[in-house]
C-alpha cells in the first residue's frame, strides 16, 4: 500500500472517529473527587458525592451513557479543551473570568464561601454582617474594610485556581498571606494541625469536614457571593457552534443539560440530592 494511500485511511478514520463522537449518546464528564460533599471518593475509591448523583440523574433524563472521569482540579478546564471529557461537573462556579474560556450551563446549586478557624482562634469573636455579596462592592467596604483588619498578618489556606484564591489575591481584604494547596484535604488538614491561621472554601466543604473528622472547625466572618464568587455551580461545556460537527455536539450538550437541570428541578431531585448530602437545600 503507497504511503498516499496510508495516508488518506488514517483521514477517514480520524473524520469518521469525530464525527461519531459528535453524534454518540455516550458523554463524560469530569469531577474532581476530592472536594466533598460536592464530589469524593468512598473507601473503595468509587466517585461519590451530590455531583456525582447530579450527573447520574441527569444523564437518566436525557437518556445519555455517561462516563464519570476523575481530574485534578487545576488541570479541570485544560482537560475539558483538550477533550479529555466532554463536560465539568466539579463545584465549579460560574464567573465571568471563566467564561471567557468556557460556556456554563444554568446554575444548579449555590455555593457560598466561608472563612474557617480552629476553635479558640482569636479569629473566633469576629463579628461581622451573617452575609455579604460583592455584586455591589461600595455596599460591601465596611465590611471588607473590618476584614482587612481582622486577618492583617494571617495566613490564609485556598486550594489552588479556585475562587476563593482569587478573591484573597484581589487586594479587597487587603494584602494577607496566601497558602495555596492542590486539594481541600490538604488545606483541612493544615488548618487542623494549626499550620495556617483561617481557611477560605465553600462553607459546606468546612462543615463536612467537620462533621466527619469530628474536628472542632468554625465558621467565622460572613458567607460570601456574587462578585469574583460567581453565580451558582454549573457544569461547564466547550463553546459551541456551527463550525463543525464536533462544534455543534458541543452546543447540542449545551442545551440538552439546561433541559435535563429544568426537568430535575421541577421533579425536586435537585432539592433532595442536595438536602442528602450538604443537609439543606442549596439548590438555584
């Protein structure tokens, strides 16, 4: 066989591979696995978590085979664009600096975030307002500005490429000492051995952890929302259009997720999977 005619197989191949993947009910979706209760693993290393029964649901709904592919979290966005999988669904909040790369679907739960201590830190008696959105910052200073006191000096634990990295390093609360880990775990457990004063992640990543470690972690200061905190979870999706086959599956995804939320918000499972597992209903 001449190498021109190797060479035009391997095309077709690859064309048909594509466009059979554009077309296929089978889809995957990426989660993190270590960011509880949103999505962890059990003891048997089975992906579990409010995520993980959301996808199960939804898939259920439109009928789709999924596949649930675990990632690294700083590598989640850069899998999904190299088609490692076809969508996120890992806590990820939708805000405008990620939108610039990627789409998002509707929201499905709200994440608000929290500061977390260790129970007889001097950072337990901050009194502050119970929330605070930043969609409107000028509202927000005073108590930005009693933030910036408060946690002057410290050292503050985020995981890594997250909002809550973002946020620290935005300079609203001043210019604290940011320790950026690769996971949640890692972060729990350094605030656990004192290691780092607060921490900074979705208030019901503290609580769980709490619960289960039966650490005595505390809430501090106000949740937090809007702003660099985003708008809700959602999953993200490449951005679509009618460039090409693979493009328009992509966009197809898109709409058939935004039908499949509706469809499990209006059946309640939404409520129950959240009620189940963060314990009250953070749905949107």
């Amino acid at each position: 066989m001449s190498k021109l005619n190797k060479l035009f197989i391997s095309f077709v191949t690859i064309f048909f591979l594509l466009v059979g993947n554009a077309y296929s009910d089978k889809v995957r979706i990426g989660t993190e696995g270590a960011y509880p209760p949103w999505n962890a693993k059990d003891s048997s290393g089975n992906l579990i978590g409010f995520e993980v029964d959301l996808a199960k649901e939804l898939c259920a709904i439109l009928k789709h085979e999924c596949t649930i592919v675990e990632q690294d979290w700083d590598g989640m966005i850069p899998a999904l664009l190299m088609r490692k999988f076809d969508l996120i669904m890992a806590g990820m909040s939708i805000t405008e600096e990620r939108l610039k790369t990627i789409n998002f679907s509707q929201g499905y739960a709200d994440e608000v975030a929290s500061l977390a201590v260790m129970k007889g830190s001097d950072l337990e008696s901050l009194k502050t307002v119970e929330s605070l959105s930043l969609s409107k910052k000028s509202a927000a200073k005073k108590t930005l500005d009693q933030l910036t006191k408060a946690l002057a000096g410290k050292t503050i634990g985020v995981q890594t490429g997250t909002i809550h990295q973002n946020f620290l390093e935005s300079g609203d609360v001043g210019n604290v000492n940011v320790r950026k880990y690769k996971t949640q775990d890692e972060v729990n457990l350094d605030l656990a051995a004192g290691r780092i004063d607060a921490a900074l992640a979705a208030a019901v990543a503290f609580t769980d952890y709490a619960a289960k470690s039966k650490k005595p972690v505390v809430l501090v200061g106000p949740t937090f929302s809007g702003g660099a905190f985003g708008n809700g979870v959602g999953i993200g999706i490449r951005k679509g259009d009618n460039s090409s086959a693979v493009s328009k599956r992509d966009a197809k995804l898109l709409k058939d997720f935004n039908r499949a939320i509706n469809t499990a918000r209006k059946k309640g499972i939404i409520s129950e999977l959240a009620i189940k597992h963060f314990g009250f209903d953070a749905s949107m």
